[in-house]
C-alpha cells in the first residue's frame, strides 16, 4: 500500500488468526478464555476464517465435542465447505498452524489489536468523507461523535466485582446453592418453589412496572443465601445500580441521597447497606449483549466465583453480533442459546423482556403471553413467565398504593396464578405485602 494508506500488515494477522483457530479447535476448554477476547466472528479479517469459528464456537456452546472431522461435517452442514477457498485443506494448514492451545489468548489479543486497527483506518475514511459532506455542520459534528463512539471497543471481560467497587475490599466467596434457589419473596415461592437449575425465567412488564427492581431484590436475596449472581445490567450502567442496590438494601429514598438531603441516620443506613454489599457475591457487566460473550463470562465466573444465578437487564439490548434483517429470527437465536446455556450450565437464567406497546391500546391493561416482544420463541423456550401489572400505575384505586401483581402465566412443571407484592417505588424494590420493611 502507498500514500496515506496503512501497511497491510497493520489491518491483518494471517498466521494470528489460523494460530487462534488452531488452538480452540485442538483444545475446546481454551474456548471461554477465547471468547471473553474475540466474542464474535466478525474479529476476524477472513471470511473463511470467521466461519470456522462460528462454526467452532457454535458447537461449543451446543455441548458437542470438537475436532477436525466433526468441524468438517459442521462446515457441510452449513453449506460452507468448498466455498470461498474454505476446503478440507485450508482447515488441515490451521491445524498444523499451532503445536498446542497453550498462547490461544496472545493470539487472540492480536488478532483482537488488528481488529481494532482496521476499525481506527475505517473511523479515519468515515471523518474523511464527513469533512467532504456538504451538510449542515451540526449535523456533521453530529456524525463525526458517533464515528469516534463506535471506536470505543466493548470490553466484554470487564466484570466488576461489587466488593472492589463498594468499599475496596475483597470478600470470599462462600459456595453457591445448587438446585432450588429461593427468591426471598414468599408469595412467588409458594407458587413456584424457588427458582431450578437449567431454568430460564422470563421476568415481563411495561416500562415503570418495576422488572429491574423484582430483579434486584430477588438477586440480593439469593446473594445473601450465599449464591453467586452475574448480572447483565445492558439498560443502565454499573454505578447506577449499585447505587439502587445500596438505596434499596438501606431503605434510604434515592431522590433524597441525589438532593444531599439525607439525615445522619439515613447516612448511617447507607454505610451499613454498602458494606454488606461488599460482603455480597454479586458480580456486574454492562458491556457483554451477545449470547456468546455472556456464555463466556458465565462460563469463567462459574469455576471461580461460584456463580449459581444469571440475570440478564434486558433481552431487548441484547444481539447475536451478526447483522439481520429480522429481528424476530435474531431474538429466536438469542432465547435459544440463552436457553441453552441454562441447562448446559446447570444454572437459572432470568431475563427481563418489554412487552408489546398494544397492552396499552386495550381496555384491559393486564398483560397477555402474547404481549412479549417476538413472544413466540420466548414464550417457547421460558421455564417460568412471571408478567408485571400495577393497577395503581393505571388509575385503578381499589387496591392499596403500590400493589404488584404478578401473573405466573406459565410454568413448565406447577401451577399457573397471580400473587400479590408490595412495590416501594421510593427505594426501587419489592416485598411481601405483608412483611415490614426498614
């Protein structure tokens, strides 16, 4: 290349990425550790190269064995062998790319760095050809922010522990609890026992009903039985729900701590509240939105921080990392593999999901399994469905303020039903509506 164009060399690893694929095809376990760098296929410069980890991670995240011969029937299987110069060959020259998986992650950061590289050159031209645009200069500066955005990468390994966050101590993590994990909310376990490993359960509401808060309490609860949660917060960042974490667990009105408002005893309360949050084994990412990168992280927490519950904040903001036209396909990908996960993993997976704006069209505001965003695959592969309705958010007044009901609306093995909690809107959570609170 001449001019002002890079160095080829700048934009491409060809030997990074067959050393990449080489070694998670000749050992799978290196796979996770891979992923948590390279989540999606599209870190790769070839087009051959990023079918063959599609395709490898792909079988991974199915539970299925890996190597040369069943890479090959996968290939044949999507109709990708032979094409584009993607040959038996070509596969057996990555394999003899790497003795062993031992550097799959050095590989792999460079693969990641020329990625990044080609984005930068990308973002460079984008400039470029906004300078030459000849349209209104807000417009154009407008423009030339998002490009410099889209530069930041995702950094799907950034998981933060709340314990360095709260008060800068490390805790020790206490095991998890295998099989039913409770949800601290007796009128919910009545119905459903607690929530089971291999479980995804759909946690559905229109904005303001307080799915993130059910969410929040539930995950404190189990944190405090001892049971490791990862959470996916993808609609807020990681300060912010600290921050309702704190406010919640204190009973110390957010509004008031915003305004520095709050009295010495409400300062005491957060001090308290943010120091057994220190102690709690509860982990947060705001970055990782693909089933890959999630599964990745999961899969690295699990083994060394005991992770025992996932919660996902929300399927709306989450991709499959692959560009698609249809959304509804996209979503049946990504509930399928998140199911997946749940029983590869032995693990119960909850999932916050919108519901439909046509609940608001109707006469009866109490939402429907058909109100769910793309409710077919959801519906389908969810263990447990538990829908969100305030009657007081609607105007009804002939229950008290701040009643929830919650509607079982499916259960794969027990009894559907509406129970009834108590939503305390000043601290975002939930409790029994016959439980004293603070």
């Amino acid at each position: 290349m001449t001019g002002n164009l890079p160095d080829e060399r700048e934009l491409f690893s060809i030997s990074a990425e067959a050393a990449v694929l080489g070694s998670i095809i000749i050992d799978g376990k290196c796979i996770p550790d891979v992923m948590v760098i390279l989540p999606t296929a599209e870190h790769f410069y070839f087009p051959k190269n990023r079918e063959i980890f599609d395709a490898v991670v792909s079988m991974h995240l199915g539970g299925g064995k890996i190597d040369a011969v069943l890479l090959r029937a996968e290939l044949e299987q999507r109709g990708r062998l032979n094409k584009d110069e993607l040959t038996v060959e070509y596969i057996g020259r990555v394999l003899d790319s790497v003795p062993s998986s031992d550097n799959a992650e050095y590989y792999a950061r460079i693969v990641l760095e020329k990625f990044e590289s080609r984005k930068r050159f990308a973002a460079v031209e984008n400039m470029a050809a906004i300078v030459r645009d000849k349209s209104n200069p807000d417009d154009k500066l407008q423009l030339m922010r998002d490009v410099l955005d889209g530069l930041n990468p995702a950094t799907t390994n950034s998981v933060t522990d709340v314990a360095d966050v709260a008060c800068d101590i490390t805790v020790g993590m206490r095991n998890g609890q295998a099989g039913i994990i409770k949800t601290g909310l007796r009128a919910i376990d009545d119905q459903i026992q607690g929530i089971h490993a291999g479980q995804l359960v759909i946690i559905a509401g229109r904005t303001s009903m307080g799915k993130t808060a059910l969410a929040l309490t539930m995950l404190v609860a189990m944190a405090r039985r001892g049971v490791g949660v990862l959470m996916f917060t993808l609609e807020m960042p990681v300060r912010d729900v600290i921050e309702r974490l704190v406010c919640s667990m204190s009973g110390v009105n957010m509004v008031r701590v915003k305004a520095n408002t709050t009295t010495a005893a409400e300062n005491e309360r957060l001090c308290g509240a943010g120091l057994e949050l220190a102690h709690l084994p509860i982990f947060l990412n705001s970055s990782a939105n693909t089933p890959g990168q999630q599964i990745a992280i999961l899969k690295r927490l699990k083994q060394t921080k005991n992770v025992g519950v996932v919660c996902i904040d929300h399927l709306g903001f989450m991709t499959t990392g692959r560009k698609s036209e249809n959304r509804t396909q996209e979503m049946s990908t990504i509930s399928r593999k998140i199911k997946t996960a749940a029983v590869t993993e032995s693990i119960p997976i909850i999932a916050l999901s919108q519901l439909n704006r046509s609940v608001e069209g109707r006469t009866e505001k109490r939402p429907r399994l058909s109100d769910l965003r793309e409710s077919g695959c959801i519906e389908q592969d969810a263990d447990l469905v538990l829908m969100l309705y305030r009657p007081g958010y609607y105007g009804e007044n002939s229950e008290p303020e701040g009643t929830t009901e919650v509607d079982i609306c499916k259960q794969r093995n027990g009894p559907t039903g509406r129970v009834k909690l108590r939503f305390l809107s000043e601290f975002a959570a939930f409790a029994d509506r016959t439980e004293d609170v603070f």
